[in-house]
C-alpha cells in the first residue's frame, strides 16, 4: 500500500494561487470519491480542510478548494495569505478498509 | 465540541509493547457516525493510519502493522485505546487519535477531530 504521491514544496506570493496535487492509483484516489485533505502546522496535530474530494468542512475558508481527475486529486489555494504556510496531506480511501495518505507537501508563502 | 486527548508512556524499550489511550470528550464513543482512529508520524515524515475501531469493536488495521496491533474502545470510560508490540526504532513517532467518520459511505473515510499528539521514542 504505497503513500499517494505529493510534490515536496510549493510557493507562491500573497494572493497567488497554488495548487497541490496528489496522485494515486486505480485501487484509491483512481477508484474512490473519498479523498480528504489535511492541513498541519509545525508542531500541531492535522486539521481537516476538505473531505469526499471537495467538500468543505464549516470554519473551512472559501479560498481552499478540492478537485479530482482521474489518477489525481488537487487542493487549491486560491488568495494565499500568510497563514496557509504549512505541511498538507491528502489521504484517500483505498479499498478493504485501508486508509492511504499522502508523502506531504510544504507550502511556502513568499 | 468533540475534543481528543492521548495519554500514555513516552519511552518504550525494543521488543516491548507500545501502550496509548484516547480520553473523548463532547461526545461519546458510541455514537454511531464514528469510527475512532489511530494515526503516527515518525518525525519529519508523512502521516501514517494504524488503524480504526468502532464502538462495537469491529476494527480495521494497515497491513503494513496488522500482525504486532490492537485497537479496542472502552464505552464504560468513553476511550479507545492503542496496543503495538514488538516495537523497534522504527516505530518512533508522535502517535494521533482522530475521530474517523463516515460519509455517503458504508464505511469511514475521513478524519475529523484530532489530538494534539503524543510522541514515543522507542530506545533502551
């Protein structure tokens, strides 16, 4: 069961957009509408941002958003702003209930 | 507000058994749109599931640990608690417990709520 694959790093200035991609196989993110993605501060636990591919949990800014295409889901960053500095994580349902996460991608505000 | 709380030891020696337990609180492990999870993180590395038991105590495992865990919740004390043993260096981490829900889904498929983390250094 291997981890879903994150770019390492992404950046962007204030007010950029960005986008984080996370691709899987056909057993999980190619299979399932249950991908969910995380956002983790240094040193505090995951917080859920979205859930089922695109929904948005209440509290959850508009500017986060969730896609998926295939093999491949996103979360877009739209109008970054300093505080989406972070470490985020997709995970994806992957079958027999098995749970996959992503390798983590670290978002830089410039 | 659903609020999760790990506890336990946070020095475990090799080949010994990983012990940790969740408190729950603003709500109850009983209710029936949760399943309750296990999540680690080595440090500097990506999260990894353990595992996930419901109240019933049903559970589901990574197979990557299936053969050295054992998750089971306590409605009495409204906890859920984690058993890995066997432990080698490799099983470092900060340990999380998450409240795991169910969606359109016969099954749960996110994390919504989680502790703020407990880390275990195994070392002699």
């Amino acid at each position: 069961q291997a981890a879903l694959t994150q770019p390492r790093s992404v950046s962007g200035s204030p007010g950029q957009s960005v986008s984080i991609s996370c691709t899987g196989t056909r057993n999980d993110v190619g299979m399932y509408m249950y991908v969910s993605w995380y956002q983790q501060s240094p040193g505090k636990a995951p917080k859920l941002l979205i859930y089922d591919v695109s929904k948005r949990p209440s509290g959850v800014p508009g500017r986060f958003s969730g896609s998926k295409s295939g093999y491949t889901a996103s979360l877009t960053i739209s109008g970054l702003q300093n505080e989406d500095e972070a470490d985020y994580y997709c995970c994806s349902y992957a079958g027999s209930n098995s749970y996959v996460f992503g390798t983590g991608t670290k978002v830089t505000v410039l | 507000q659903l609020q999760l709380q790990e506890s336990g030891p946070g020095l475990v020696k090799p080949s010994e058994t990983l012990s940790l337990t969740c408190t729950v609180s603003g709500d109850s492990v009983t209710n029936d749109n949760y399943y309750w999870a296990w999540v680690r993180q080595p440090p500097g590395k990506a999260l990894e599931w353990i595992g996930s038991v419901y109240y019933s105590g049903n559970t589901f495992y990574n197979p990557s640990v299936r053969s050295r865990v054992a998750i089971s919740a306590d409605t009495s004390s409204n906890q859920f608690s984690l058993r890995l043993n066997s432990v080698t260096a490799a099983d470092t981490a900060v340990y999380y417990c998450a409240s795991h829900r169910f969606s359109t889904s016969w099954y749960p498929v996110y994390f919504d709520y989680w502790g703020q983390g407990a880390l275990v250094t195994v070392s002699s």
